[in-house]
C-alpha cells in the first residue's frame, strides 16, 4: 500500500513542531503563538534592538537604517476549492507569513469571473526590497469577484 499521504501528513506536523520550538512555543503551553509569530524578519535589515546598537540614532542617518518594502501580486496564481475541505487540517493558521483571505481587488475581478471552482485567483506579498525577504503576516490570497485591497 502507498504511504505518501501519510508521510506527508507527518513531514508537515514535524516542520510544524520544529518551527514552534524555534520560536519559543514548543514546550510553553500556556502562551500560544499570535499573528505573523511563526516567521523570521529579514535577518539583514537594520532593526532597532536586534541587530543596531542602543545609541543608533546618533550613529547613523535615518535614510540609511530606514526599513524599505515593495509590494507585488500574482493574478494568475490558482488554488482550487478542496472537494472534502473538512479534511483539511491547518496547523499554523495566521500565524506565519500568510494572513487571513483579503477581500476586495477590482483587477482579478473581470478575469475570474467563470472560475467557480476556485478558491483564490491570485497572491499577494510585501517583502523586504533589499534582501527579498518575505514580511511576517503579510501574503494575502486574493479571492474571486474583489473591488480594493490593503496589503500592510
């Protein structure tokens, strides 16, 4: 019999468990992880008490330590409606890069308007312009039929 499923069904939990360790909620029980908890800032961007000294205001201009972000979208990109959604099993929802579905974006809304069976007809994503790097709770799916959208 093939086991592919279910060694993938594991493999996620695993990366799941591993990641929560990485970031402190492994063995915490009593604090769970909030939004965009679950995902790494851009290691080599300048952040104030992590990576730049206490006195960096003095030390450095403003325009140099200043975070950039650029912002793109995929209108192409389809994922499909589960035939059985019930077996779907999230296990970090909201909690890492991606957010909750965003409503509203009048540029899919003419292209998708005979594709019933999806459930989202595109991505959106701000990133680090310097290094590429994703931003923590902000990729967003774009839905069928959406007017305007806010990404940060």
């Amino acid at each position: 019999k093939d086991h592919y499923r279910e060694l993938m069904r594991v493999s996620h939990i695993w990366k799941d468990l591993v990641n929560r360790i990485r970031f402190g909620f492994g063995h915490q029980t009593d604090r769970s992880p909030g939004p965009g908890d679950l995902a790494l800032y851009c290691p080599a961007c300048p952040q104030p008490g992590i990576n730049l000294p206490p006195s960096w205001k003095d030390s450095y201009d403003v325009w140099l330590v200043m975070q950039r972000y650029i912002v793109d979208g995929n209108f192409t990109a389809q994922h499909m409606k589960m035939k059985t959604p019930e077996d779907d099993v999230s296990l970090a929802d909201g909690k890492g890069y991606m957010k909750s579905s965003c409503s509203n974006h009048q540029a899919v809304n003419a292209a998708n308007v005979q594709r019933s069976n999806l459930r989202a007809t595109g991505v959106g994503a701000t990133a680090c312009a310097r290094h590429g790097c994703f931003v923590p709770h902000a990729v967003v799916d774009f839905q069928k039929g959406e007017q305007s959208v806010v990404v940060l």
